[in-house]
C-alpha cells in the first residue's frame, strides 16, 4: 500500500511536469508555421472605413483620368480638369455609400465597394459631361449592368 501511494504521488509530481514539457513541443511546432514567407491566400488585409475612403479619394480620381483612360481620351478635357471633377464626382458616391460600408473591410470588401464607388464615378462622369464627348468609334461604349458586383460578393 505504501508503495502504491509513493508512485502515485511521484505520478501526480511528474504528470504536470510532462504535460508541460509536451506543451513547449507542441507550441514549437506550431511556430514553425509562422516562420514560412506568408502567401497572398494566408494574408487577410484590413482596413478601417476612414482609410479606405481616404485611399479611393486620393487614387480613384488619378487613375480614371489618366491620358489613356476612357476619361480623357473620350472627352474633350484636360487630366487636370478631369481629376478636379472626377474627385468631387467621387466624394458624392463616397457619401452616397458611406452608411453601407463597414466599419473594417477585408479585400473582397474593399474591392466589392471600390466597384460601386468606381461605377457611381462613371455614370455620373459620362451623364454630366456628355456634351464634351468625342464621336469616336472607340468611344461609343455602351453601358452594361453585369460588371457590377453582386452583393452577395461583399460581406457586411
């Protein structure tokens, strides 16, 4: 009985120690996971609304208004021009969206909104400068409604 009584209290001493050191190993190898170069798949970006809003303000009016986009190629403006009108053109569907978007936004949701922002910009451009149009074979363009993101692509 007393021997029983020995091992088990030298089992119950040296269990925690075990687990313990069963532990360390297992944390080990799980940051060994973490040492490899990360993939665009295993990269989840983040953003706050303001950021993201702050980004498309600066970016979107330069991009749409380069020398080689629909813009100015098939209007008769300048880029200064076109991103001057372009940049309030784009604040008014930024505030037209802004209730909808969320607070953080991941990729798919950054990209989802950036196309709504994006194709707000461009009715509004083409609606409001249509007496400034160039007939030009590559600029009659018609509309099409299936590039818009469905809203299923964006998770609130």
């Amino acid at each position: 009985m007393r021997t029983t009584a020995t091992l088990l209290t030298n089992l119950l001493l040296c269990l925690p120690l075990c687990l313990w050191a069963l532990d360390k190993d297992q944390e080990k190898s799980k940051s060994k996971n973490y040492t490899e170069i990360p993939t665009p798949a295993m990269i989840e970006s983040i953003s706050s609304k303001k950021s993201w809003v702050d980004n498309v303000e600066k970016t979107l009016p330069t991009l749409l208004c380069d020398k080689n986009q629909y813009f100015v190629q098939c209007f008769q403006v300048t880029e200064n021009e076109c991103v001057d009108f372009t940049k309030l053109l784009v604040r008014a569907c930024l505030n037209n969206v802004s209730l909808a978007l969320p607070q953080q936004m991941n990729n798919q949701q950054g990209e989802y909104w950036g196309q709504m922002v994006g194709r707000c910009t461009y009715d509004l451009y083409t609606k409001y400068m249509q007496e400034k149009k160039r007939q030009t074979p590559n600029c009659n363009v018609t509309s099409k409604n299936d590039d818009l993101p469905k809203p299923s692509q964006a998770l609130p």
